[in-house]
C-alpha cells in the first residue's frame, strides 16, 4: 500500500480526534456527496467493475485483458468492483450486511479497530 500524503495523515488525525469525542458512524466526504446525490460512493468516485470470468479461461489473452484491468484500477483509483466471479449471492448478501453492520459502529469503536503500521507484519 503506498504511504499517506502529509495531508492525509493531518485529515486523518483531525478525523480520528473528532471520533474520539462523539459515537456517531464514521461518513466521509465522497460518501456524503454520493448520499446528497442519490447515488452510491462507488458511482460517486468511479470505482471500475471489472468482469473477472477471463480468469477462468483457457486463453491467455483473456486473462491477460483482465489482469490488464485490474492492474490500471489500482494504479489509478486503488479500488475496483469484481463481477462473475462465482460467489454465490446469499454469501454476498451476508458480506454486506456484516460490512455495514461493522462500519455503522460508533467512531470510538470503530477507531479501535486500526492497526498501527508498526504492529503489520513485514515482507
């Protein structure tokens, strides 16, 4: 992962100190745009959907487009939605309603969730 901008570590801190005295939900900038437009934070910063089925594919140039794919969604945004992957629906439907559940903590909980970079383990 690359290292934060001094800015960011500076909007982070002031986000973390702020959390630290109330107990509402963590909401970022892009997700309360996204929510003021109507629209999900996903649409709003335009994470890619990647098809990743040419995974499964005999042909290199199938999995080379996707791995193609990927790689561009990293180096440009950091994120990206995969499609036609196998997973079944219910177990989707579990993850996001653990995803939301764990991320509608309070801040000060959810704080207490990160992990010092010290404490990661090294390569």
């Amino acid at each position: 992962m690359p290292p934060m901008s001094t800015r960011s570590n500076r909007s982070s801190s002031r986000l973390s100190a702020k959390r630290e005295r109330d107990d509402t939900p963590v909401e970022t900038k892009a997700s309360k745009a996204a929510k003021a437009k109507g629209s999900s934070t996903a649409a709003a910063v335009n994470v890619p959907i990647i098809d990743i089925g040419g995974l499964f594919s005999n042909k290199l140039e199938d999995r080379m487009k996707v791995a193609k794919e990927i790689g561009a969604a990293c180096k440009d945004i950091g994120f990206f939605v995969i499609v036609n992957h196998g997973v079944k629906q219910d177990i989707l439907d579990d993850m996001w309603r653990e995803t939301a559940a764990f991320f509608d903590r309070p801040g000060k909980i959810l704080y207490q969730t990160i992990i010092s970079p010290a404490k990661l383990p090294k390569s």
